[in-house]
C-alpha cells in the first residue's frame, strides 16, 4: 500500500511538471524574451504576474514553464544516450562473463566513474564550448556505465537459470536469447533504473547551468535562474525560491514514482506482502 501512495504521488508530482512543459511548446503567460525592466522584481500575485517577474522585468512562470521543458528535454535524451548504448553492453558483457570482452567494457565503465559528469562537462565545453547539447553529452555519458552495471547484473542472475539452459540447448545464440528472454525479464529493473536517473539528470542539468556550462540564454533554465538570483535573495527572495522549489517537486516525484515502481515491479516484494 505504502508503495501504491508513493507511485501515485510522484506520478502526480511528475505529471505537473510535464504539464508545464508541454503546455510551454504551445503557449505561456508572456513571451520569455520579453523585456520590462520597469516590471522587475514584482512580488508573486502582482496584476498580470502570478509568481512576479525577475529582474529583467520577465514573467517567471512563463521562465519556469520552458525551464521545466529544457531540463525534461536535457534528461530524457541523457537518459536516451545511457540506455541506447548501456543496456547492449551490459548484456554483451553477462554473456560473455568472466572473458575478456566483459572485463574491458567493466574496466571501461570503472574509467568513465572516475570522473564525474561535472568533470566530464567541463572536458566537453573546453572543446566544444558551453550548450545544452554538450550537457546532454556529459549526462549521457555519465549514464552509460549505471546503465551498464544494472543490465549486467541483472542478466547475470538469469543466464544460470535452466530456461536459459534450453534455449541455447534448442541453438539459439547468446544475441537471441539476450534479446527474447534476458532483456524482458530485466525490464522492470531498467524502467525503475531509467526513472532515477532521470531524476537525477533534471539535477545534473540545474548544476551544469547553475556553473554555466548547461543552456545558454536567452533559453531559460532553472540552474541559470537560480545562479543569477543569488544576490538578490534579500531583494526578491522568489526569484531563486521558485526555480528552487521546481527542481525539488521535479527530483522529489520522479524519486518517488522510482520508489513505487520499484515495490510494484519487483516480486520478491509482491511475495512479501
């Protein structure tokens, strides 16, 4: 029961951001372009302004609205990238376990953990310069090896099992019988799996532009809103409150719906209640 109420509520947490987001493609309050200085700082409420205005006089709904787009854009192909190239790995190094193919892409992963997607960011942008596209780059890459790990892990477990055994007996090889019986039975650990670090992606992103290294303007997003808020707290204490208060909503129900989907998905815990 305890699990049904944390999927439901981080679904509802998670729907509303995506909501936004999506409603942000068609339409929102003011144009995030839009420039008034002689409307900044307005306080939330103000005529016209549900949550106020910054300090360049833009409506911070409509900024937060197309934040919540940019950071579910950044993470979802992040995500894309940790999957696409994780999830093949994982089950090319459980089939081929104990080898040499295994412990290369396992010592690869170990390489690619000893530098934090902040540090691997940076590498990208002294090259590539600051964007969006190159955050999504350091995420992704960072994803690659936890997607990896989980997908080999998991497999590992189900290559002993002896329906494993009477596939290959029947000739089927280890890309088939990865495809046909390994992966769908992983499947429930790779949603909860992708649902956490796509948490953790709208995370990474607010951080990556929080230094500068994330979206570029004029294109809002909620690490580059609360970075220019800082010294203004006193002043306008919503205009780093708010964006704030979006990212914790963001990690807090996709966190939760992660913890749901957990308890719903896996059988040792159905057994168990």
């Amino acid at each position: 029961m305890r699990g049904r109420w944390s999927l439901i509520l981080g679904a509802a947490l998670s729907a509303l951001v995506a909501v936004a987001a999506l409603v942000s493609l068609v339409w929102t309050p003011w144009p995030v372009e839009a420039l008034n200085v002689a409307a900044k700082f307005r306080p939330p409420g103000a005529p016209g302004h549900l949550l106020g205005t910054d300090h360049f006089g833009r409506d911070m709904l409509s900024m937060l609205m197309v934040g919540a787009r940019t950071s579910i854009a950044v993470a979802i192909l992040a995500v894309g990238i940790g999957v696409v190239v994780g999830v093949p790995l994982g089950l090319l190094a459980a089939a081929r376990r104990g080898g040499v193919v295994d412990e290369l892409i396992m010592r690869g992963n170990d390489l690619i953990f000893a530098f934090p997607s902040l540090v691997i960011a940076i590498l990208i942008t002294a090259v590539l310069g600051p964007s969006a596209t190159n955050a999504i780059l350091a995420i992704g890459i960072f994803n690659i090896p936890v997607f990896a790990r989980v997908t080999r892990g998991g497999a590992l477990s189900l290559w002993t099992l002896d329906y494993i055994r009477a596939a290959r007996v029947a000739g089927k090889g280890a890309a088939r019988i990865s495809a046909e019986h390994i992966l769908p039975n992983i499947a429930n650990l790779l949603i909860v799996q992708g649902t956490i670090q796509f948490s953790l992606g709208i995370l990474a992103e607010a951080g990556l532009s929080y230094v500068g290294l994330g979206a570029q303007p004029p294109t809002p997003s909620w690490g580059r809103m609360l970075a220019e808020s800082q010294t203004m707290i006193a002043l306008a204490p919503h205009l780093a409150l708010l964006p704030g208060l979006a990212i914790v909503v963001s990690v807090l129900g996709l966190n939760l719906m992660g913890d749901g989907l957990r308890d719903l998905l896996d059988p040792r815990l159905r057994r168990a209640r």
